[in-house]
C-alpha cells in the first residue's frame, strides 16, 4: 500500500536558487537608489560609467538565471549556488571598490550573502564562501577609490548613519531568510513524520493481513466440521420449527463465512475484485448493502442510494468493499435497533455516510490512525484497515456528532481513482 500523498515539500536547491535571484533583484534596487540618491541629496559625486556596467551585468546575469530556474525541474549542484552568490560577492565588492572601498558603510552588506550560504551551501562552500567576503573586505580597505567629500564632520555623520542603514538591512535580510528557511525546514519534519506515521501504520496492515492468511488457512476445518453439524441440526426432525429455523441460519451464516474466507486467496495482492469488470456505482453500493444484510439480518438497514441516472461506472475495490461493509459494522455495533447508509455522487466524489443513534464514537478511534483496540469491543482493526483503503485511493473518512445524539461517519471517494 503506497503512501499518502504529502503535500508539503521538502526544500530544493531550486527553491534556494529562487530565492537568491529575488534578492538579487533587491541589491539591483539598493544599488539604484546608491547610485541615483547619494549625488543628489548628499552632494557627493559617484564615477556612474563603471557603476552602470555593474548595474547591467549583474541585470543581465539575473535574467539568464531566472530563464534557467524556469527550465529546472530536477535538482542543481551546489557548485552552481555557490557560483550565484560569488557573483553576488564579486558584483557588491566592485561596487565598493568604486564608493569608497571599506570605508563605505555598505560593506556590511557583504554579511547577508556569508549568512546565506551558510544557510544553503554544504559546508565546505559556505566555507569557501566566507574566505572570499574576508578577502575582499581585507582587500578593499587599501585597494579602492575614495569618493571627494568636501565637508570631513559631514562625512562622520553620514557614514554614521550609513553604517546604522545598512546594519538594519543587514538583520532584515538575514532574519527574512532564516525564518523562510526554518519555515520550509519545519513543513519538511512535518512531511516526514507523516510519511513515517504512514509507514508503521502500512507495516500494521501487513502484519493483520500475514494473520489474516494464517487464520484462513487454520480456520477452514473447524468451519467445515460446524457446516456438517447445523446441517445435521437443521435436518433432525425432532426439533421444533423456531430451533430449526435458528439452525439454518447458523449454517447460512457458516456458509459465508466459508465463502468470505475462500475469497482471502483470490483477493489477495488484488487490488480491484472483479478483475477488470465494471459496475454502476449504485449496482456495487446495493450489492455491499445486500452482503452485509445476509450476514447480519437481525440489525436493520435503511438505505438511500443516488448516484445519478446513469449512474457513474468503476471497477470497484475490493479493500474499499471492506472498508464500508466495517463502517456500517461499527454502526450496527453500537445501534442495534438499526443504522442507515446514504450513497450520493458530490462533485466528482462518491459519498457514503453511514448514521447511527448510539453512544457516540471514542475520540481516540475516530482518526483510524491509533493502536489497535485490545478489550474486545471492536472499533479497532477494522477502522485502521478502513481508514488505510481509503487513503490509498486519495479518500478519506470523518466522522461527526450526529444531530439528537448518535454518529455520522462520511466516507469520500474520488470518482477518478474509482474510474475503468
């Protein structure tokens, strides 16, 4: 039984890629608004030639990445992301090299891109990474071009207050990819304990259905010896007819009994019983509800089946055959006195709600996914075997208070893992 589809994914050096190119796109802005905003309201005059060409070639390469991220659909090397933010490193460092080198307080923006390749890279390339922004620190504080500022006291002030600037962009960049990084990291634990949950419970039907072979192989001499003896019962013609009547039913119900263990071998590994042959949904429903009817004539049946007119064909399932003949099961279990079953198609879903006026249904077993009940009264092994069925064709099953006391069990099915 496969697992259930997890909707969360894990993260992917793609994702990262994506997430580099939009900051990237932000240092484009910051490096603009450097280059249009400082001449104009600080009067301090930037060699624009060389730092257009930086603003171009930096462009230039972000577009050619974002029409490769667009393309990717397996994983990339972390060669290539740590070729990314080199080029992030070398583009900020040039920049620095034209605006004062390290005495431009920009140079704290140097930091963000050592955060995120800690964040994404293995370690040797965040390393790597973090080598080469000390370079070119080091290097830049003796190899740069120093910007004519006239007024010196000026110069402290806004230095200052550009060093103040960029340590807030600094934080908030470092934190708003941190937090998206911890974000995807918690959905991909979540993903995995789900997958892991899944599997354990998979490993339980396993194990039911190793027993379930086991006990059909051991229990067809003890039924077959009861068939002779009700048989024998049903024939003796002292008894009274109330008796004998009580003794066909017996061997009725050891007759299917026989039967439904005789069909353990041909369903199993058998994922749809009929083998290829498909039914109207009503057809299948009626023939479920007529089944469980046979095996338990004392509980009454009320039962409201609409599935349209023609009504859908499938290839039924042989699991799910089971897993709605348990629901109602459960029901008859806990309302004697009768049990209804509704049947509808729902927007390309086949509905079935199974009511009944009883206790209610323990907290505990209505998620299906706990450990097998032990005291006897039911509800244990047959929702986990309901509950795997369904999930295994995209389904799923929930139950709710039923108005005036009692249990609404709903279980939907996609037509499309239903279809022929």
């Amino acid at each position: 039984m496969p697992f259930p589809q997890i909707t969360s994914r894990p993260p992917s050096s793609v994702d990262a890629l994506r997430r580099l190119i939009g900051l990237r796109w932000l240092s484009l802005a910051g490096m603009s608004t450097v280059l249009i905003s400082v001449p104009w309201l600080l009067d301090i005059p930037l060699p624009a030639p060389p730092l257009f060409k930086i603003l171009l070639a930096l462009t230039a390469f972000n577009v050619v990445s974002l029409l490769r991220a667009r393309q990717l659909a397996d994983e990339i090397r972390g060669i290539e992301l740590f070729i990314q933010l080199c080029v992030d490193l070398t583009a900020w460092s040039t920049f620095l090299y034209f605006t004062g080198g390290a005495t431009n307080p920009l140079i704290s923006l140097l930091l963000p891109l050592v955060a995120i390749g800690a964040a994404i890279l293995s370690g040797p390339y965040a390393w790597a990474l973090a080598a080469l922004a000390v370079a070119a620190y080091s290097i830049l504080w003796d190899f740069n071009e120093q910007l004519d500022i006239y007024d010196s006291g000026l110069a402290v002030h806004w230095h200052l207050a550009g060093m103040w600037l960029t340590f807030a962009l600094s934080a908030g960049v470092i934190v708003w990819y941190v937090v998206r990084m911890s974000a995807v990291i918690r959905s991909r634990d979540q993903a995995l304990a789900e997958a892991r949950e899944a599997r354990l419970r998979n490993a339980r039907i396993v194990a039911l259905g190793n027993l379930a072979a086991g006990a059909a192989h051991e229990l067809g001499t003890p039924l077959g010896t009861m068939a002779i003896v009700a048989g024998e019962l049903a024939r003796n013609p002292q008894l009274d007819d109330n008796t004998r009547a009580d003794a066909e039913l017996l061997r009725e119900q050891i007759a299917h009994c026989k039967a439904i263990l005789g069909g353990l071998t041909l369903r199993a590994g058998s994922l749809r019983a009929e083998g290829g042959q498909t039914l109207p949904a009503d057809a299948w429903l009626k023939g479920i509800t007529e089944r469980w009817r046979s095996l338990r004539p004392r509980v009454p049946l009320a039962t409201r089946i609409d599935c349209g007119h023609p009504a859908p064909n499938l290839v039924a399932d042989a699991t799910l055959e089971q897993a709605i003949h348990n629901l109602i099961n459960n029901a008859a279990d806990a309302c004697p006195q009768g049990v209804e079953c509704e049947a509808r198609i729902d927007a390309e879903q086949l509905v079935v709600a199974v009511l009944d006026r009883g206790p209610g249904m323990p907290a505990k077993l209505q998620t299906g996914h706990t450990a097998l009940d032990s005291t006897g009264e039911g509800l244990g092994i047959g929702l986990l075997l309901a509950f795997g069925a369904v999930e295994r064709c995209g389904g799923g099953i929930a139950f709710a208070p039923r108005p005036g006391g009692g249990t609404l069990a709903t279980l939907t099915l996609p037509l499309s893992a239903l279809s022929p």
